[in-house]
C-alpha cells in the first residue's frame, strides 16, 4: 500500500503587526508621491500679478509685433532735449504753408520721440494708450506737455494699410538703455472699466517694441540727443 504524499502545509500570514506596517508604509509612499505632484504643479499656478497682466507681444527693434487686434513695429526714434511745436495752416488756392503758433518745450532730461507703424487685421482700433518700460519695469506714460494733434496718436489704425503715430516720452537718460516702446489696444469694457478700474487689463493685448538693438545703440541714441525736434500740427 502506497503512502500518500504528505500535505503542503498552507502558507503562514504575516503577523497582524507585519501587515500595519506594510500598510504604513504604502500609505507614506502614496502621500509623498501626491505631496510632491502638488508642489510641482504649483509651479504653474500663476498670481494675481500674471492673472492681471496684459497680454504682451514683443519684437525686436524694428521687428513687427502681433496682437489679435493690431500689429506695430517701431519705425523711428530719437531723442531730443527739447521739441518745437509748431501749428499751420495751408492756403486752399495758393498751397501756401503758414506757421500760425510756434511753441518750444524743454526738459532737464531728454524727449524720446518714437515713430510706430501700425495697422489692424480687421476693425479699426486707436492705440492711445503708450508707455516707455525700462529694463527693470519702471513705466513711463507718454508726455502730456504735448498735445495728441502733433503726434497724431489719436488716429485710427485700420485694415489694409500701415499708418504712423507719434508718441513722445520725457524720461531720464538712464531710462533708455534696454526699454521698451508699449502700446495697448483699448478697453471694451464700458462702463465696467469705471466700476472696477484695471480689473480687465489682462484681456487687453499690447505690444512692446524694444527701443534699441542693444547697449551700443542705446549709448548712440543718448550720443545723438538733438538740441531741438521738431512736431506739426495742422490747424
């Protein structure tokens, strides 16, 4: 008579305290991976400051910057340390040009004069709004010494075709050097824009023209101040 095989003995559990321990211990893994996936996605949380900031498009000097509702290039710029503003009128018969005012206005800093190109790929928009930003984000709205009928800046940039406006900013000479030229389209807001005042700045698009191809063309800017620049307006 053959014995029978004698039976496997069936596997032993680990102890009840063996098991919590694995347990812990998957438990620990699992919250350091979700720790750590948190602090990485944190990472790309943007701030109240990113939230509020304009859409930015930026170019080189000279380079067209692009926006959904415009694109400008810078075209021309100098610098002055003062500006003559002079008013005229043409004779309709004749064609004749005459000066009817003549106005001259200095500044112990320096006159950046800046000629932007700028045209829209559908409607018609202003590009009124203008600052000098700095290396360091200083900002510097355009100069209100001088009236918008010299610079032309309230003039539409429409389809079709590329159109020049003036912007005129009175800054330190310590300013120049790595600035940008900045121009937004305006808000749409309405009245909303009265209510909470910069709340939607982040859905206006702006484009920011570097002034200078770099330092050395900077310094030439600041080498070449012209003793006095000339505006026109046309009455």
């Amino acid at each position: 008579m053959t014995a029978a095989p004698p039976t496997a003995a069936p596997p032993t559990a680990p102890p009840t305290g063996g098991r919590r321990l694995l347990r812990y211990l998957g438990n620990g893994v699992v919250a350091l991976a979700v720790g750590a996936a948190a602090v990485y996605a944190h990472t790309f949380v943007m701030n109240k400051d990113d939230l509020d900031a304009p859409l930015t498009s930026q170019a080189a000097a000279g380079a067209v910057a692009s926006t959904g509702r415009f694109s400008a290039r810078l075209d021309k710029v100098v610098a002055a340390s003062s500006l003559r503003l002079l008013t005229t009128s043409t004779d309709p018969d004749g064609g004749h040009v005459e000066v009817k005012k003549s106005a001259r206005v200095g500044t112990p800093d320096v006159f950046v004069v800046a000629t932007v190109g700028a045209t829209s790929p559908d409607e018609p928009t202003r590009l009124e709004n203008a600052w000098l930003r700095t290396a360091d984000g200083i900002e510097y709205a355009a100069t209100d010494r001088v009236d918008p009928a010299f610079t032309l800046s309230r003039r539409p940039v429409q389809h079709g075709w590329w159109v020049d406006v003036v912007f005129v900013f009175e800054v330190p000479r310590e300013a120049v050097p790595g600035a940008s030229i900045v121009v937004s389209a305006p808000s749409s807001n309405g009245i909303y824009d009265q209510i909470y005042p910069n709340r939607y700045n982040q859905l206006l698009p702006e484009a920011a023209l570097a002034l200078s191809a770099d330092d050395t063309a900077a310094r030439h800017l600041l080498d070449d101040v012209k003793p006095s620049w000339q505006l026109v307006a046309e009455e």
